[in-house]
C-alpha cells in the first residue's frame, strides 16, 4: 500500500547510494522521525493493518500483534533505540518508520521538486522531508514481516542536522594566487 507522509524528520538517510548496515546487503533507506500526536500515526497504523489483512486475512490481528512484539514491524511505536537501548538524539518521545528498497534507488526532490545529488547538500540527516514510502506484507523462506519500501523524499525544511558537521562552502576559504604555492 503506497502513501506519502509529510514534513517528518529524516535520520540514517541512504538514499543516493546503497549502505549496508551490521551484516545486510547494501540498500537504500532511511529512517523517519514522526511526532505520536501527527494525525499520519493512525493512517500509518491503517495502513500496516490493511496490508497484513490483505496477506493474513482473519490471522491478521494475531499475526500483526505476534510481529509487533517481535519487533518485526517497520512501525515503531516509540523511539529508535541504540545498542545499549538508549534513545538515539532526537528520537525521544517519537514514533519510527523504518524504510529500506534493496534494488531501486528512490527519487530525491527539492521542494519545487527539481531533482537533487548528495552534493547538493540539500537532503540531509535532521532535514524535514515528504516520503513516498509503501507498505508491504512478508511471509517467506526468511520469515513474516510488515516491511516499507522507500520510494522517494522531497526536502521541506531544514532542520538541526544529526551527527553535526557540514561541508565547508567555498566561501570560507581566501582566494589563493599562483605563487602562493610553496
């Protein structure tokens, strides 16, 4: 099930090249902040529910409840935890979406949705962004899951950036002549 969520926070981005996270294959994802008061909540939580309907039909609630526990939902109600089990910065008090597309490398917009690179500079790590993301149901060899693709994320906003630093601007270095060079 396709929808788009608008002007959440986006952490982990990897969106212009495949990363590979602990020992996964490279893929495209990225995480998504989204305040629990967001109207979205209850039609993310819809839309989770619609497609383990779809694939489970009446096992759906039971299933969807097993997978909640285990933890095998890309819905997160409460914040994205790091290995000692503390709240990474700026996920305290949020709900997480977890999105992941092994093969096809989501679509990357400004806002006036003029295609963006990783040099651009303008999608990053604490930005606010729109994601096309869709849901989709998992019962295979590997096990049962409710995954979300990303399909794509236009930058909103700026926002404080995670992991702090940013490139240097041209404008912070003088002009060099050539006997400047030593």
């Amino acid at each position: 099930m396709r929808m788009t969520i608008t002007n959440v926070r986006l952490a982990f981005p990897a969106i212009f090249a495949p990363q590979a996270f602990g020992e996964g294959e490279p893929a495209y994802s990225a995480k998504f902040i989204v305040d629990p008061k967001d109207p979205q909540v209850q039609k993310i939580r819809d839309a989770i529910a619609a497609v383990a309907k779809e694939k489970w039909g009446e096992k759906a609630s039971s299933i969807l409840a097993l997978l909640t526990e285990q933890k095998k939902v890309a819905w997160v109600e409460g914040p994205y935890r790091n290995s000692n089990g503390d709240a990474y910065d700026g996920f305290e008090g949020k709900f997480t979406l977890s999105t992941r597309s092994a093969s096809t490398r989501p679509s990357a917009l400004n806002r006036d949705k003029t295609p963006v690179t990783q040099n651009d500079g303008v999608i990053y790590p604490g930005c606010y962004v729109d994601a096309a993301v869709e849901f989709y149901a998992q019962d295979n060899k590997w096990g049962r899951r409710i995954n979300c693709g990303i399909r794509g994320v236009r930058f909103v906003g700026p926002g404080d950036s995670f992991g702090g630093g940013s490139a240097a601007s041209t404008d912070e270095f003088s002009d060099l002549a050539d006997e400047d060079f030593v």
